[in-house]
C-alpha cells in the first residue's frame, strides 16, 4: 500500500470515527446536560413582541417624516406594518378550529399568485414579452410566494407552557397571571353589541373586562385600554397564561 493511500485511509477512519462517536454521544450528552428544545410558544411569543416594538419604532419615525405626503403612502404603510404585526400574534392562537386573518389573506393570496403566474407562463409561451421581464416577473410573484406564511403548522406546535408569573416590567411584575383554565368561556361584550366576531379574546387585570384583539375588527382591548388606562391584558384563550403591558408595549 503506498504512503498516499495510507494517509487517505487514516484521514477516513479519523472523519467517521469522529461523526460517528459524536453522532451516538449527543443525544446523551443533551440528556446529561438537561438540554431543552426551543420552546414554540416562548419563540411565538417572542417573535411577535419583537415585531411589535420594531412596528411603533418604524411607525414613530413615519410620524417624524410625514410632513408634507398627500398620497396615502403613509396609510398604506401602517396598514401593512399591522398586517404583519397581527400576523405574528395570530400565531400564537385564534379562536379554536377557525381560520384567522392572516390564514384566510395567505390562502386567498397563494391562489391568486397561482392564477397569476399560469397567466404569465402563458404569456411567455405566446412570445408577447422578452425573456428577461418574464423571468423579473416570475421572481417576484416567487419571492411573495415564499413569504407567506399561514402560520398553521406553526401554530399546532404552539403550547403554552409558561406559568405568566413575574415580569419584565412594573406592571407586569405588579399583575400576575391567572389559571389558564378561567376564560374558557369568555366573551368579548363589546362584539356581542356590535354584531362582529373575534379574533382571539383578552382579559383586562385591573377589572377582568374582555376584550377582543387588534386582528379582530372592534380591537376592544386596546380601546378599553385607551379609555381606562389599565395596563396589562391577560390571554383570556383556554391554557395561555401570557400577558401583555401596553405601557412598555412588553409580555411575559
């Protein structure tokens, strides 16, 4: 056997040996250490404060630029900033066995680009347009496509697990949770009046009034907050026990 071959074998046993004795020792070793996968919930949770304080960071500096726009530009910002805000909440949970906004806009969404892009195909198989605006078009309608996200599968591995107490805040520390079994039955009363169905319901902790979410069309949460100036709102969705200050726009 020549020195060549020699060291492209031992070079060989070292790689499997090491992935090999590293494969069989990691589960192991993650018991031994007590090692946790993430958690859906917290990381859903987590995601969708995140993108809500990055959305009052862009909306106060939209407030600082828009001075002297007559287009409707700024509206239309907003209106996709709560879009994709809502979206990230709904994921955490909606009214059960209902689709939410954000399920019925992807689905809805993704059927439309199917329409379109057959349209644009055809389009190109008829030699209308040159190649490369076909395939601009294409990557386009492929990059919205990719984007969306109906947060279904998400939403299944979502359990909450967390017990809500403490806090990241005052207010939050002030206002712990309660069981998560004691809004089984809640109803937003505002929606009930006003003929209109919610999205995912909260509970106000300063003096228990219910109210329906920011994706739900009343937003009765935060308008109660807005009357009353109570700060923290409990998920009143059976076995989620997260809270939300709107003070310091926070959870825990």
């Amino acid at each position: 056997m020549s020195p060549t071959t020699t060291l492209v074998l031992c070079a060989l046993v070292v790689v499997l040996g090491t992935l090999y004795l590293q494969g069989l020792s990691l589960p192991w070793l993650t018991r031994a250490l007590g090692v946790r996968p993430n958690d859906p919930a917290v990381d859903a949770l987590a995601r969708a404060t995140l993108l809500q304080q990055a959305s009052e960071a862009g909306l106060h500096e939209l407030d600082r630029c828009d001075h002297h726009e007559d287009h409707g530009v700024a509206e239309s910002i907003r209106a996709r900033l709560d879009q994709r805000t809502f979206a990230a909440w709904e994921r955490l949970s909606t009214r059960t066995g209902e689709e939410s906004p954000s399920e019925a806009y992807t689905r809805l969404r993704l059927s439309m680009i199917a329409a379109e892009r057959q349209r644009v195909l055809e389009i190109r198989r008829e030699g209308q347009v040159p190649s490369h605006v076909v395939r601009e078009v294409l990557g386009i309608l492929d990059l919205e496509e990719s984007m969306l996200d109906s947060g279904a599968e998400a939403r299944e591995e979502i359990v909450a697990t967390g017990d809500g107490q403490g806090g990241t805040c005052d207010e939050l520390a002030a206002q712990p949770s309660v069981s998560p079994h004691a809004d089984d039955d809640a109803v937003c009363r505002a929606c009930v009046e006003q003929g209109t169905h919610p999205v995912a319901l909260r509970r106000c902790l300063t003096c228990g009034e219910i109210g329906c979410c920011d994706s739900s069309v009343g937003q009765h949460a935060t308008a109660h907050f807005r009357a009353t100036g109570h700060p923290v709102m409990l998920s009143a969705e059976p076995g989620e026990t997260w809270r939300w200050c709107y003070v310091h726009s926070t959870t825990a």
